[in-house]
C-alpha cells in the first residue's frame, strides 16, 4: 500500500501419512501518519498429530500501534496465543497467555557537549497465563544516558514475577549497561544484573544471585579481529542462603583474514562450571560463493588424571577427545 503499509497473508504446512500441522492467517501494517503506525496479525493452526484421529486447532492474534517523534517514543501491543496453538513450520516460546504491552520513552536533549541525550524509560508487560489462571508482571524503569564515542550507559530497576509449574515467583532486580567505543580498534560491552531468580527444577524454589555478560573487541588493522568475552551466573538459595551453583564460561575467539579468499580463526573457550577448556582452530578458503575449502580442528581437555586405572580430579588439563574435519564444495554454472 502507499508509503510503509501493507497487507499480507500467509499459509504454512507439514504433511504427513497420519497427520498435519497447517498455519494460515493474516498480518498488516497501516500508517496512520507521519509519526504513527498501527498493526496487526492474526493466525490459526490445525495439527493433527500420527496415530490419533481428532485434530486440534488454535489461534495467535497481536495488534499493535507505535508513536514515534524526535522527542516521544510511546508504544501498545496486544497478544493472544491460545494453549492449543502450534507450528512445525516455526518456533513459538510460549503458549496460552494474553499478554499486554506498553512503553513510554521521553527524549531530553541537555546543552552539553558530555550528554547528547538522556533517556527515561518505562516498559510494562501484563501476562495472564491461561494454564494456571495465574498472573504475572514485568515492568523496568530505566535511565539512560548517550554520550560521545557511542557510548550508552543506562541503569535501571524491575519489579517482575514469573509463573512457573503453576508458582509465583519474583524476579524482581536492578541492571546496569555499558556501551562504549574506547577507541577507534577498541569496543567494550558490559551487562550487570542482580535480583532474584527461579530455580527450574520438577520443584522450583526462590532465589537470587548475579548474571554478568562483558565483551571486548579489538581491531587492530582490518584483517586481524580479536573478541574476548566473558558470561558469569550464580545462584543463591533463598531459604538458607546456600550458594548452589558458580558459573563462568570465559571465551576468546580470534580471526585473520588474509586476504578476500582466505581466513583463520581460533578460539579458545573455558567453562569454570564443567571445568572444562576447548580449542577450534578454522582455515576457510572462499573463492566464490559456493566454491568453499574448510579445514578444522578441535580439542577437548577437563581437569583430570589418569592414576592407578582410573580418571581423578586434577589442577592440570588432559586432553579428553580430538576432532579434525574436511569441507569442500564446489559451484558448477552451467
């Protein structure tokens, strides 16, 4: 339609022998005006699994509408997804809620030459999970700031719950975010988060703990990429205050691009958890899309020892197993 609307349908299906599983529906997008966009999409599936007779169908609907201006960022949706809806042709997360979204983002532009923009932020989402007949809420309140360099910095708190296994638990919790650009070879990413958590067992429990994500990327010159990253989580029982589980996977990864044809790459990834340490190395010849050489190897070593017959613990690395691997493919044009 004209400018950025449109309508569409979509029809997706899985036959088999015995069964089905067939999607169809409808989705669009209506520009109201300039700053305003309204839109749409609904859909229903028909499954029919091997071996039973009767056939099962459900539905997914979403509107939504989006208010953009320099300074206003003003969001709405709404999403039903019945319990009984299903696709083999797609991936859905969850089932059986109704869900209602909301956003409100103000942009205030300070006369500095430190802040180019700060930002409040507010996002609600209100569930009712259909399962259970239960309900549950997330909502952040966020600040961030944008400053020279590609930098954002934002700092927030949520004051959340979860249902699970017919439970309520809180997942209330703060955040912090970095983003910058150090220099022009060097970016660095740092995600903070504490607050409580759920423990996913056949019988959940409450507790809290600490999830870091930081990463570095450095480029030296335009052939040489080198990535570090780092991932931490733990967990702390609520009822007695036990830490249950210490979790950090530290990873480097490094490519070096010879050429427009050939690279290499390595990487190296530890898991404190596993105490585990694994090494990839790539060599990738491309002269054409679809014309591709891979050569590969990879190591796998654990913290162990071989004594008396039998694998023990150890503060040394032993390699465990040894892949090597070979690709070729070759594009003819006729």
């Amino acid at each position: 339609l004209s400018r950025d609307s449109f309508l569409g349908t979509t029809y997706t299906g899985r036959e088999r022998e015995n069964g089905f599983n067939r999607i169809l529906g409808a989705d669009g997008q209506i520009r109201i005006n300039p700053s305003s966009i309204f839109g749409f999409h609904y859909f229903r599936s028909w499954t029919k699994p091997e071996k039973i007779s009767s056939s099962d169908s459900g539905h997914t609907l979403g509107l939504h509408y989006y208010y953009t201006t320099r300074d206003w960022i003003i969001m709405l949706g709404l999403q039903d997804i019945s319990d009984d809806f299903q696709t083999e042709t797609g991936y859905i997360t969850r089932t059986g809620i109704t869900r209602f979204r909301s956003g409100v983002l103000k942009m205030f532009y300070p006369d500095s030459k430190i802040i180019k923009r700060i930002d409040p932020l507010i996002h609600s989402f209100q569930v009712k999970d259909k399962f259970s007949g239960l309900y549950e809420t997330y909502n952040t309140f966020d600040l961030r700031f944008i400053l020279p360099r590609n930098t954002i910095i934002l700092a927030g708190y949520r004051y959340a719950n979860e249902v699970f296994l017919n439970k309520k638990f809180s997942t209330n919790g703060t955040r912090f975010i970095l983003n910058t650009q150090l220099t022009k070879q060097l970016f660095l990413d740092i995600n903070y988060n504490y607050g409580n958590k759920i423990r996913y067992l056949a019988i959940p429990y409450q507790g809290k703990g600490n999830d870091i994500s930081a990463s570095m990327n450095y480029l030296p010159s335009q052939k040489l990429h080198l990535d570090l990253s780092l991932i931490h989580s733990d967990f702390i029982r609520s009822s007695d205050s036990i830490k249950e589980y210490d979790y950090m996977i530290l990873r480097s990864r490094n490519t070096f691009q010879v050429n427009k044809y050939l690279f290499f790459r390595g990487i190296l990834e530890y898991n404190s958890f596993r105490k585990i340490l694994t090494t990839d190395f790539l060599a990738s010849f491309t002269y054409i899309p679809g014309t591709v050489l891979h050569i590969g190897y990879g190591s796998l070593y654990e913290k162990l020892s071989w004594v008396e017959g039998e694998y023990r613990y150890s503060d040394r690395f032993m390699e465990m197993q040894r892949g090597f691997f070979f690709k070729a493919s070759y594009l003819w044009r006729l």
